[in-house]
C-alpha cells in the first residue's frame, strides 16, 4: 500500500492534491492512508510530498533552470498536464 501512495504522490508531484484526492486515487480511506504512510516514511503524507515537490525544484535548477522558470514549469504543467518538453514534443507530433 505504501508503494502505491509514493507512486501516486510521484505521479502527480506538479499538482496540488489533498489527502481525500489522494486516497480517492489509492482506494483507501483517509484515515487508513494517513497510518500506513506514517507508518512507512516515519512523517506525514502530506509532508512528504512537499519534500518530493522540493526535490524536483532543486532538480530542475540543478539542470539550469531558473527559479522562475521552475516555478513556471510546476504551473504549465498543473495547466496542461504535461511538463513544457513533453508538451512541446506532442505538438510537434500532431
């Protein structure tokens, strides 16, 4: 169960979830979700996924993007559904 929270934190790490969005995805109740996790990471699911969030920050900096332009990649993707590269890739296909 905790393997399938990670990959579903992973999943939607450009979006902003709640804990019932979160558990709606993963088929289990909130509060079951928020024992497991604990559980398993040693913090709150919540948390977690704003740590992941920051890593892949710092990622795509570490990369050469700008602040701006990481925070600006976080929002076209919340927009769009898939991050400018990609995104940029499927246009040119079609």
């Amino acid at each position: 169960n905790s393997r399938r929270v990670v990959r579903v934190l992973e999943e939607h790490v450009e979006e902003r979830l709640t804990v019932a969005e979160v558990a709606r995805l993963c088929s289990m109740s909130e509060s079951a979700i928020k024992k497991t996790f604990t559980r398993y990471a040693g913090i709150g699911m919540m948390a977690y996924f704003n740590q992941m969030k920051m890593r892949r920050a710092a990622r795509l900096m570490e990369e050469g993007m700008s602040v701006r332009q990481a925070a600006a990649s976080t929002v076209f993707k919340r927009t769009t559904g898939a991050a400018p590269r990609i995104y940029m890739a499927r246009r040119e296909h079609t």
